[in-house]
C-alpha cells in the first residue's frame, strides 16, 4: 500500500488551467488556493471528476479560482496487493461493504487538508434530504469533504467515528454517490459569489423562499397561439413582482403541498 501521508492527490483551481481547455485538463495538479471554497471527494471513481462540473459557469469559476476541487481516490489505501477497500457483510448477505480502516486513512489523510469545521459529508440513500436551505449553509462555510459510497455501503463503525453527516439526493437508489457528490457541488458552487456574474439570479429561484419558482416567458412574444402575460410586458415592476409572487404561491400549492404547508406555518408564525 501507498504511503498514506503522501498518495497521488488531484487538485483543481486556477493556476495550472490554460484558456479553453477541455474538462479534463482540469484534473492536473494544481497548489492550494488560499481563501477558497474547496470541495474534496473520496472517491473509488476519481475519473468522474470534475465531469459537469467542468463544464458551463461551474467549470469557469473552477478555472477562475473561485472554488476548488480535490479528489481523494480511495483505491490509494486499499489494503494488501490489490488494495482491497471492501469485505462481505458482517451476519451474511450480498454485496460488499466498504471497510473502516481503508476509509480512515483516506478520511484523516483528506481532512489535514481542509479547514477543521468544513463538515464530512457521507452520501448515503438513507440520509437527510438534499435541500436549497442546505446548499445556502455549505456555501457559506469554507467548503465540504464528501464521501462516495458504493457496494452495500460504508462500515457504520466509520460513520459514528467521524460522526459524519448522511445526506441523500432522494428516495430512490443510485449504483454510487458520485452523481449525488457532483449534483450537491454544483448546487453549491453556483451561490459563491461570482460564480452566477449576477447574484440577483438566486433570489428569485425555487427554493431561495421556500417556494418554487414562478413560470418564465421571453421571446417571441406570440408562440403558437400563447402569449407572454400581459403585465410582464407592462413595464410596471410592482405589479410583476406581485404576479410572480402570486404565481409561486400556487405553483408550489399546486405541486409540492409540503413546501406550502411549512411556507405557510412559517409565515404565519412570524406574523
């Protein structure tokens, strides 16, 4: 096995990136940046990364500096000869689960290189769900360290140790939590400043209230019969704002009753 205290990192930010590159000119090596959001991925699929993210406004504010990204591949302290990171289930049954010693060493070997109160995230179907509210915490905070699960999952010996924070995207199963790593980044990422170029983007977004978002139109103003409503061609700000805020309102009524049922004890409780 590797040397736990110096495996093969990859780091991503903006002093090794050249303009118009591709995604996984991405993955070279680069030094800390200071001061930066930094988002780590223990990963047995270090490939996978940045992926999407290296693309679009979180690709460019990765090239920019304005946030950074580590993976850890977790295969580096695999034990034995082929480095084995999973054994079979204590008690019996299928799958595999990932061992705690191998997730340790990549754990302590991560968190040397983050700020202490960055918090360990363990991507798992069983955890919290992933919410705006969430997103807006990490954001605020100095960056995540963000464990991949796979196989049956990861040894809960681990996970008490470390008190890692469970977080899932949703009832539903996925193979690993890299899809699910990738999707809390970028929902993070995007609220740094800078990232969006207008920060105004996020105020009226879903979510941003505890709403969802209200119907947007542009051009041609006549589209096969349907028109753009008329007081969003008013010109008359007051009388917008009121109509998509009406239009929020009964969109999240409409569809996610319990977003409106907490909006609504939200506001009347403050009242």
């Amino acid at each position: 096995m590797d040397d736990p205290k110096s495996p093969p990192q990859r780091s991503h930010g903006r002093k090794s990136i050249r303009p118009s590159l591709k995604p996984r000119d991405l993955m070279e090596e680069t030094p800390e940046l200071a001061h930066v959001w930094k988002a780590q991925v223990i990963t047995l699929m270090p490939d996978a990364f940045p992926g999407l993210l290296g693309h679009s406004l979180t690709g460019r504010a990765l090239k920019d500096g304005l946030w950074q990204l580590e993976t850890i591949a977790l295969r580096n302290f695999g034990d034995g000869k082929h480095r084995n990171v999973d054994d079979t289930p204590a008690g019996g049954g299928a799958g595999m689960v990932l061992r705690p010693d191998v997730m340790a060493a990549a754990v302590d070997n991560a968190r040397a290189r983050i700020a202490p109160m960055a918090p360990l995230i363990y991507l798992s179907p069983r955890g919290r769900p992933m919410t705006q509210k969430m997103m807006q915490s990490l954001a605020a905070g100095p960056g995540v360290t963000l464990i991949c699960g796979r196989f049956e999952g990861l040894d809960q010996r681990v996970i008490d140790h470390y008190r890692m924070i469970e977080v899932s995207l949703g009832d539903f199963v996925l193979t690993g939590g890299d899809i699910a790593a990738q999707a809390m980044i970028d929902a993070t990422v995007r609220l740094l400043p800078g990232v969006l170029g207008n920060d105004a983007s996020t105020e009226e977004e879903s979510f941003s209230e505890g709403l969802l978002e209200h119907p947007q139109f542009t051009r041609p103003a006549e589209w096969r019969g349907m028109s753009i409503p008329p007081v969003l061609m008013s010109g008359h700000h007051g009388e917008i704002a009121k109509w998509r805020r009406a239009q929020s309102e009964t969109v999240t009524q409409q569809r996610r009753p319990d977003l409106w049922a907490e909006w609504c004890a939200r506001n009347k409780s403050s009242k």
